[in-house]
C-alpha cells in the first residue's frame, strides 16, 4: 500500500546550532544517531524507507528550525536558503519527497509571503511550524496574514513541539519531563487550544492545523473541553461554533506520529473520524520500519488504512 509520511525531519550544517535545546534532552549517543541521519537525505534515509516500504517522506525542518533565531532579517534569509535547499532535494527525488516549508515567522509579513513563494514556486505542500516563535504563538493578532495565505492558498500548517518559553511550575526540579516525553505535548496542545479561543478557526473557518504525535492528546478529551466549556466563565470569549470539539473536528489534522499504539489510534479514529487522520514517522526519533508495521497491523478496515496511509495525504497536501 502506498505510504507516505507527513513528520519526516532534517537537518542542514548551517542550522545545527539552533537545535542544541532539543540535542541537550537525548541521550548523546542517541542524538549522535539522530544528527547523522537528520544530515542525510539520500543515503540511510532512502535506503530505510525502502526497507520499511514508505514510499514518500514530506521533509521538514528539525525543531525549532528557523524559529530559534533572534534576528528577524536573519530568520528571512535562513528560511529562504533552507527551503532552496530541500526544494533542490525534492527536485533530485521527485517520487520520493514533498515538502514543508520553514518560515520566519518573526517578520509576519515575510512569513506569509515566504509561505506563498514555497507553494506556488517550490511546489511545497504547507509549512511546518515548531511552537512559539520568540514568545509568539500562532493565535497571535500580527500572525493572521499568515494564515490568510494558508488558507488562500489552502495548504494546512503542521503545528509541531519545540521547548516552551519557560517551564511550568509543575515541572519545576523534574528537568526529565521537559521534552518529547511530556511537555512538548502539553505545551502543544495548549498552543491549539490558543487558536480555538483566540478565534483563528472563526476568522479562518477553512484553515487546515496538522498536529503530530497522534493529536498530542487532544482527541481524549473532546466530550470533557465541550461539557466544561459549558460550565466555565467564558471571561468574555465566545466562539461562533457552539463547541470546542467543533474545531478540532473540522479544522484538526492528525498524524501518527511518534505513536505507535493502537489504543490512541482507535480513539482518534473515533473522535475525529478517518479523513482526519495521516501516517507519519517522527523520524529519525522513531524507527521506520516499527511506524510502518503498525500501520499495517493496526486493527483497523482496510478503507480506513488506506486513508491514513495516503488517501488522506493525496487529498490534503495534493501529492
Ligand atoms: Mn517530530
């Protein structure tokens, strides 16, 4: 069956240096593996996919990419060269790769029209997105125009963990929960909740969030976000859908990735329905061949594999 996998990262020499935060929570023998194949596009990489029979990686930028730049003019010009760059890998790979886009989300406006030069000149397929960027999320007022060429030019964005600005009082003196372990989860989450009542999913009722790591929870807690939702103070926030969960239902897209489990699949399957959900690896985090067995093994209809594993990609990123 024709697989294609949507969290699939590199890395460039150049842009090392910004991922040291993420480097620093591995085991250093185990990001010294990574970093290798993170560099590598052509070799082990390939040579893994065929093995593990994913047939097409979409590419994207490790966390937090570009985002870890301080200096907006900086962020323009790396995002630029990066992408030039995997386009040129795309190009040499055709049936192999697609790819997300690194934007500088720094300078909004250049973030928007970098966004559109990616996909109309590039031929990517959206933009990933690692977080905040400088303390900045995506519900911010500035970040609209963003979305506006999102949804012009009807690419979803892939909304993807990196450190949080600070950490959390509860995690504090448990330096082991900071990461891919739990906070980048909960940090993420919380980011998608900003957009729902920040209200860019009624400014934008279009707009296409893809999420990874089997929707970093979200599809659990659907019935419990619209019962409270009817409990709480709204402090003055009103949605024009009647409920939370509308949003993560129609705007929501989730990957597999990062997770390979049925039980949480079954449960997104449920919440958010087949058409909503797409495979993806979370390599080189995750082992290929390990992702692609579960998918293949889940217990799930064939129809129903057959959307996560492509049908659902093809349509959504027009592969
Ligand atoms: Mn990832």
């Amino acid at each position: 069956m024709r697989t294609i996998g949507l969290e699939e990262h590199f890395l460039t020499h150049e842009l090392a240096s910004h991922v040291a935060p993420s480097a620093a929570i591995a085991k250093p023998a185990v990001w010294e593996d990574a970093f290798r194949r993170l560099l590598d596009f052509t070799g082990e990489r390939l040579d893994g996919m065929d093995l593990a029979g994913l047939d097409v990686q979409v590419l994207s930028l490790m966390s937090p990419g570009i985002h870890a730049e301080t200096d907006p003019a900086a962020a323009v010009t790396k995002a630029a060269a990066v992408n030039d760059l995997l386009a040129t890998v795309i190009a040499e790979n055709p049936t192999r790769f697609a790819g997300f886009a690194a934007l500088p989300l720094q300078n909004p406006k250049a973030a928007a029209r970098e966004l559109e030069r990616a996909v109309t000149q590039l031929g990517f397929c959206g933009a990933m997105v690692n977080a905040h960027t400088q303390g900045r999320y995506l519900d911010d007022p500035t970040l609209r125009v963003v979305w506006e060429s999102a949804v012009a030019l009807d690419v979803p964005l892939y909304l993807h963990p990196a450190n949080g600005v600070d950490v959390a009082h509860v995690m504090s003196g448990h330096p082991e929960l900071i990461g891919p372990m739990w906070s980048w989860g909960t940090d993420t989450a919380s980011h998608v909740l900003r957009l729902i009542f920040g209200g860019v999913f009624d400014d934008f009722p279009e707009a296409k969030l893809l999420l990874g790591h089997m929707g970093e929870g979200l599809p659990y807690v659907l019935w419990r976000l619209d019962s409270r939702w009817g409990f709480h103070n709204h402090h003055g926030v009103e949605l024009a859908r009647e409920n939370p969960s509308d949003y993560l239902r129609h705007n929501l897209y989730i990957t597999t990735s990062g997770v390979c489990s049925a039980p949480p699949l079954l449960c997104a399957l449920l919440a958010l329905g087949p058409e909503h959900i797409l495979f993806g690896t979370d390599y080189p985090f995750e082992d290929m061949p390990t992702a692609t067995e579960f998918l293949r093994t889940a217990p799930i209809s064939e129809p129903d594999r057959a959307k996560i594993a492509h049908q659902n990609a093809e349509r959504l990123l027009r592969l």
